[in-house]
C-alpha cells in the first residue's frame, strides 16, 4: 500500500488543484483578455457599442457635416494649443 504522505499529497491535490483553476480562471484581466474577445467574435458587439450608419443621403450628408465640424474643432483647438 502507498504511504501516509502520498495519500496527504493527493488529497492536496483533489482539494487544491480545483481552488487554483478557479481563482485563475475568475481572474479578471484573465476573463478580459480571453473570453471577453472571443464573445464579440461569435456574439457580434453589444447595441451602445456599434455605431448605426445613416442610410438616405440627408442622414449622410448630416453625419459628414457633423464629422467636418469635428475635425475642425479638433484643429482649432490644435492651433491654439500650439500657439501658446
């Protein structure tokens, strides 16, 4: 029959062995950089995380006048920052 110290060994191991798989796997940069990567790739992004294009051409024209305003207010903001 095996000893006293293995029979202590592999009941440490049934007993931590799942402890530790648990606590590395509910990590949560763990989740973050694996699963959470893979749910949108089967999943698709969530609602407020996808952008809904406009489809007549007054929707787009509005949303590249928005855009322009952007990138000008950007640049302006820009310029005086470089100014000073």
């Amino acid at each position: 029959m095996a000893g006293t110290r293995l029979e202590i060994f592999r009941f440490g191991m049934y007993v931590l062995f799942p402890i530790g798989y648990m606590a590395w796997i509910g990590d949560h940069h763990w989740y973050e950089r694996y699963v959470s990567d893979a749910r949108r790739t089967f999943y698709g992004p969530k609602a407020e995380e996808s952008q809904i294009l406009p489809h007549s051409t007054e929707g787009i024209q509005a949303e590249m006048e928005r855009m322009k305003r952007e990138r000008l207010e950007r640049r302006r903001e820009r310029m005086e920052k470089e100014t000073l």
